[in-house]
C-alpha cells in the first residue's frame, strides 16, 4: 500500500505532529487516531527481545517477556561468520513480527577502547571493520521480517563513567577510522531504519545536537534514509536536537519536550519543515513495518533455543590447548566452580533478556562421568577452607578437571565501567591451586570482556565461552568434548595487565572530558605499533586440527582481492578464519580489512577469495574532507590472527587524492615537496642550496653532509631561508606567488 505522507502531514496540527515526534511510554510511538496513524512498539535488543508488558523501565530493571538470549555481542563477534549474524537477525525479526515490535533497539556497535568499558559485552570489538560487517549482517537478518533495527550509540560512547555528560575528545581522523567507521559500513551497506544516537558529548557538543554528525555526515554523506531516535532520556535540549537532525525523543516522560517543539516553531526560532521532516521520517518506517506483507508467524521457541545453542558453539574461542582437549566422555572429570551448573550467558542492563531456557555443561551429564564440587562462590565470594579443599581434593583425583571460571554478574554492566581486569581472587586462587596438583586442568571462561589470567601459564587449557546467550551450557560440554570445533577467534586483544592498555592513563577522563589521545591506536593497532607482548592476540583462536596457508595472490584490478589456498594439515575436520591485514607505507600497525571462514576435510585444500574494498588502502583527511590512498608500497598479510601471520605480500598502489595546499611564510619545505605540483621547483631550489654551501660544487659535499642539509631543509619553514643565507626575503616572497600559481593550475586541472 503507498501512503501519502507528505499529504497526512498536511492535515495534522502542530501539536500532533510535535507530539509524534516523541513516544507515548517507554517503549511506544503515539497514535494519531483520526489520520489512521497506528502506534507502534520498539524494544530492547540487542541479542534477543527483551518487550516489557507490565512495569517498564530502560536499565533491565522490571520483568520482560521470556525470549530466547542468543549469545552477546562479545560472543556473536567471535564467531566472525556474517552468516551467522545474519541468521540471529533473522530470528530476532520473526520474534519481533510475532511479538509486534516494529524496531528492535539494537546493534549496539560501539568500539572497545578500552577493556573496562562496562557495556563491552554488548559491543562486538576493538576493530571498526569487523564490527561493521558483522552488525551490518545483523541488520540485513533482522529486516528482512520488514522489522526495523537500530544501530547504536552513534557516536564515541566508550564508558558508563558520566555516560551522559562527559566529552569524548577525539580527532576528526580518529573519529572517522575508528568510532564511526563501523556506523558508516552499516549505514551503507544494511540500510537500518534507525539510529540512536547516543548519550555524550562529542568535542563539546552533545551527539544528539551535533548537525555535523547526524545531517551532513550520517544523512549527507552516507545516504542515511531513517530516523535517529536519542538513547532513553538523553536529550538535553529539544529544539537544539531536531534542529541537528534528531526525531524521535524517547521515552515519554512529561511533555514538555513536545511542548518545547510547537513553542519554539510558533515564536519562530524552529522552521516548521524542520518538524515535519522528523514526522516524515519517522512515519515512514512506522507504515514500512505496519503496511508490511511479512505475515506475523509464530516462531518455534525449541528450533530457536537450538540455533541459539549451535551459534553458541561457534562463539566460543579456544585460547590455549596443550591437548588435552577435547575430553573423552565417560573419562572421570571433575567440575569445579558454580557456573557450571548455572552459566553466566548475558551482561546487566537494558539488553538484560527474560531467557527461554538456560541449561549448565552439568546438566548435560549424559554419558559423562562427571564429579562437581564449588571451589569459589557465584558473586565472586571465597567459600570456607575446607569446601576450597574438597574442590582441590576433587580435582586432583579426577583425570581432567575443567574449572567453570568467570565474572560475576556484579562485575560488568550497563551504567558503570569496570575498575580493574581482575577475576575475583577466590577464583584466581582455586585455578592456582587446583593447577598445581591435576597437569590436565581446564579453564572454561564466561566473560564479556578480558581478564588478566595470572595463571595461563600453568593451566593445560583455556576455553573462553564469553556471554554465549541461554545456550552456552549446552555449547561447552560439545566443544569439551569434541562434538563440535572451536571456531571461534578473539575479536579484541587480551592485554597481560590492565596498565598496557592504550587508553590507560587516559579512561574514563575527569568526568567532564575524556581524552582520545591514543588516537587510531586502538586495541591491536597499539599494541603492534609498539611492538608489545599481549596474553592473547586480536584474532587468536585454536582449533582441534591444523591449517597452511600458500599460493597468496593479490589482484590490484576491479575488485581489489587476495586469494590464498588453505590445507587442514591435521586429523580432524575443521574451520580457519582467514584474516587480511594491510599496512600503508611507513604505517607503524596493520588493519583488519578482510576475512572469511572456510571449513575443510582432512587433508582438503580449498581457494579463498577476499574482496577488499578501497577503504581498506585509504585513510582519512580533514584537510581534504574524505578518504584518499596516499599511494605507494602497501603490505597486505594473511594470517590465522594479528600475530601469527602466515603470507605477506607487496602492492604498490597510485595515489588517489593530495592533501590541499595554500604556501605562505609558514609553509614547510616538506609539505611542499609532498604536493606533486610544487616538488619539481622545490627540488631544483634545494640543488641550488646544495652547490651554493658547497662552493659551487655540489660534488665536493660529502654524501653525509647533503643528507644533513636536505633533512634540516626539510623541517624548515620559507621564512627561516634567509637566516640562512641562502635566499633573500624577496626571493621567499616570489617563490610563494610562484608556487601558489603553480598550486592553482594544479587544481583547476584536477576539477
Ligand atoms: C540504553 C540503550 C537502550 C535504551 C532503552 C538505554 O539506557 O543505553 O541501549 O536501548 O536504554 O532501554
């Protein structure tokens, strides 16, 4: 059915075109009744429906009804399957239709800068790339049920500390090759309905109030058709907000914001299409989910509860295997600690979800012969000594003792960060102790973010399960077993010690300001630039069989892309990640610019193909106002993670864009050789220095020495020629009308 909108919009009255532009409650859009505009509901998100019926709040306080909890963002990212993303979107959507939400609150997409982030778990990585595609599949699943999604927080909301005052400081290129490269691979490639934009100020200036951000970038620049809906009550001034582009206010509280909308229209200080371009935008995707064809179907809470299992499966990142893994069942194991019985499968706060049914790697005792003891308490708490012992008893005893560690549910949530990486101690000390006596110890992980692991060292393996979703229990016992491969790979760096992080000295600021003075160094960048140990790499993960990789191929003609072979060298049937990095010439890191899961037999070859896009050789520049390749020699790795890499090759590639210039006094001999239409002159000028110091004879300077002048010319700015006499002002003064000639000519030819 095509609606008019344009024409609905005429016919309503202020008031009601004001009061659309914010909910009726928590969760729903107002009606207007007598124009046929239907309310319609949006909820929380991200990694399963968490639709409240009775008493509603945003901070995952009061009952929702039950659904299923398919595994965290954290988890859903170490899977790096776009395949699986999508299918999770695809079954949020169907139990989105089933339950009438027409948007569900979710990717939430923002960038782990630092480990102490307490919604981490929410998030999908350190990197913008990996966490763009993977969202993006997310959104594509959860759409096509003609069900709106709504990528999250846009933008730089890296920590709860003051999440809704404090300033994130960060440069342009900064921003747009890390905190929202990630939204402009969604916005481009998935088209999501919405777009929260999120709590914090950004340099100054609330993102909810930034034009920049949500009109010339987002709509502008990116061709973003939906609407932007602020995080629950994060609008500090209504007319401010929608003068930048933002819609929706959610949730209702008093009025007034509709209130503040129809005043400041009347006295003249809001243009009233302003407002009705909200209207239009946000009736649009209430009719686009309302007038949909997509039948309400029930969905099969069973078949859902096992894709939430399998998808667990391929969450899970084996991070250190001796062999032990996986385990023999009827073999006599011993379990320890109380998250084997109860998992920990999802984080605190809005994205908290009622879970259909949760089952523990205990309850799957069938054919296991299994003995379990505590050791250490659920909240983190230290039991008494002799329960401590029995567990160590236990332990010892058995073949194999697999120790179901993790952070208690205390430790991250929404609304606050955490203050350290530590494990409770109760639970560092029992994995010491018990690996001190049982060589086969394992350690299963549930976490949503890093921990130190003072004892990796020690243990024979480490399996990190993360916030897996209600069918984690289910997922663990498979893979200890060896039911299922691990598949998983880490999607952020797991530091030795909180103090090597990038951001450290930095997060989460005074309260006012939060400093991004890392810059683009984040997660694996920083740690690779400097050359640092980390407990485990970006993109580690082990599997139960091994891989080679040979035959790297790059092809620089239309797509972009490297192809590889990969052989399962080992026993078992399995699945690699191959990952693709790039660095641009005389980069001090790499990026992730590709990836792709292939699954191979025994002994079975196949050919990978990644296509990379041009972001993957460009960068950002404010001076030019978007994404160029400087040009030059590109080193393009494939590897099994950032740090085990398996094939480098080299690509020299053409510029496309020069940074603009304009000379003046100031201008640097560098930043003139840089640009292509004043290196000639600069050279030739440089030469004449040359044979001018050394008498005439440019040959009589030692190689040494010419490298010395040229390197301390360089750095020199126009107006320091003549105080070396080398140049008179006047000549400085000719040379910078001459080259901004040349400058001109330049860029009209290049229009
Ligand atoms: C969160 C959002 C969430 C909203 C509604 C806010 O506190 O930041 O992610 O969608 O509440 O629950």
């Amino acid at each position: 059915m095509k609606r008019d909108i344009k024409a609905l919009i005429s016919e309503m009255t202020l008031e009601e075109k004001a009061g659309l532009c914010s909910g009726k409650d928590t969760w729903r859009l107002k009606a207007v009744e007598r124009l046929g505009i239907p309310s319609v509901m949006v909820s929380d998100g991200p990694h399963g429906l968490r639709k409240q019926g009775g008493a509603s709040d945003h901070l995952g306080l009061n009952d929702s009804i039950k659904a299923i909890c398919f595994p965290a963002a954290c988890a859903a990212a170490a899977s790096f399957d776009e395949e699986l993303l999508e299918k999770l979107g695809d079954m949020l959507g169907r139990e989105c239709r089933a339950e009438d939400v027409a948007v569900l609150l979710g990717p939430a997409m923002n960038i782990k800068r630092s480990p102490l982030c307490g919604r981490n778990f929410e998030y999908f990585s350190e990197d913008p790339y990996l966490t763009g595609k993977l969202a993006g599949a997310q959104i594509r699943g959860i759409q096509k049920h003609d069900v709106g999604a709504c990528a999250k927080h846009f933008a730089a909301n890296n920590q709860e500390y003051r999440r809704m005052t404090c300033s994130s400081e960060v440069d342009e290129k900064t921003l747009r090759e890390i905190y929202l490269r990630a939204f402009e691979i969604v916005v481009r490639e998935a088209k999501p309905w919405s777009v929260m934009s999120s709590y914090n100020k950004i340099n100054g200036t609330y993102a909810g109030e930034s034009h920049d951000l949500l009109t010339k970038t987002l709509r502008g620049e990116w061709g973003f058709d939906g609407f932007v809906v602020s995080d629950w009550g994060a609008v500090n001034d209504r007319v401010l907000s929608a003068e930048a582009g933002l819609d929706l206010e959610m949730p209702y509280y008093d009025g007034s914001g509709d209130r503040k909308l129809a005043e400041a229209v009347l006295s003249g200080r809001l243009d009233e299409k302003v407002l009705d371009k909200a209207v239009e935008r946000i009736l649009k995707i209430v009719f686009r989910f309302y007038d949909s064809a997509c039948e309400k179907e029930n969905f099969d809470r069973e078949k859902h509860h096992a894709a939430a299992v399998q998808a667990a499966k391929k969450c899970a990142v084996l991070m250190k295997n001796n062999g032990v893994l996986p385990l023999g069942r009827g073999e006599e194991i011993a379990y320890i600690g109380p998250f084997a019985k109860v998992p920990r499968y999802q984080g605190g706060g809005s994205s908290h979800i009622n879970a259909y049914r949760v089952k523990g790697a205990l309850d799957m005792a069938q054919g296991n012969n299994l003995i379990y003891a505590d050791g250490f308490g659920a909240n983190g708490e230290a039991l008494s000594k002799i329960e401590v012992d029995k567990a160590v008893q236990k332990a010892k005893n058995a073949r194999a003792a697999v120790i179901f560690a993790g952070l208690p549910d205390s430790y991250e949530s929404e609304g606050y960060d955490r203050r350290h990486m530590k494990l409770p101690s109760s639970q560092n000390e029992l994995i010491e102790k018990i690996a001190a006596v049982q060589p086969n110890t394992v350690v299963v992980l549930h976490i949503g973010s890093p921990v130190e692991m003072p004892w990796a060292d020690d243990v024979a393996a480490i399996l990190n399960m993360y916030l897996g979703g209600e069918g984690v229990g289910e997922a663990a016992d498979a893979l200890l077993y060896g039911d299922a491969e691990p598949v998983g790979r880490l999607p952020e760096s797991f530091p030795e010690r909180l103090e090597d992080t990038p951001c450290y000295l930095d997060f989460p600021g005074d309260g006012e300001r939060s400093v991004y003075s890392e810059g683009t160094y984040v997660g694996y960048r920083y740690y690779d630039a400097r050359n640092m140990k980390v407990l485990f790499p970006f993109g580690h993960g082990l599997s139960y069989t091994e891989f080679e990789f040979s035959d790297m191929k790059i092809s620089a003609s239309n797509p972009f892309c490297v192809t590889l072979t990969v052989t399962n060298t080992g026993a078992r049937m399995g699945t690699e990640t191959v990952q693709i990095y790039v660095s641009a010439p005389d980069e001090k890191c790499k990026r992730l610019v590709g990836f792709k899961k292939i699954c191979l037999d025994v002994g079975e070859s196949k050919m990978v193909r990644i296509d990379l896009d041009d972001r993957a050789y460009e960068q950002f520049s404010g001076k030019l106002g978007r994404w160029y390749c400087r040009g030059g020699a590109f080193t393009v790795h494939a590897g099994r993670s950032s740090r085990d890499i398996r094939l480098t090759e080299k690509i020299v590639l053409k510029a496309n864009g020069v940074i603009p210039l304009a000379v003046d006094q100031n201008t640097t001999i560098a930043e003139l050789f840089e640009h292509p239409a004043t290196r000639p002159t600069v050279e030739k000028m440089l030469a004449g220095f040359r044979a001018a110091v050394s008498g005439g004879s440019a040959e009589r300077r030692s190689e040494q020495e010419a490298v010395m002048l040229r390197e301390m010319a360089l750095n020199a700015p126009l107006r320091a020629l003549p105080t070396f006499k080398l140049i008179t002002t006047q000549q400085v003064n000719a040379l910078i009308g001459q080259m901004n000639v040349l400058l001109d000519e330049y860029n009209k030819k290049g229009e």
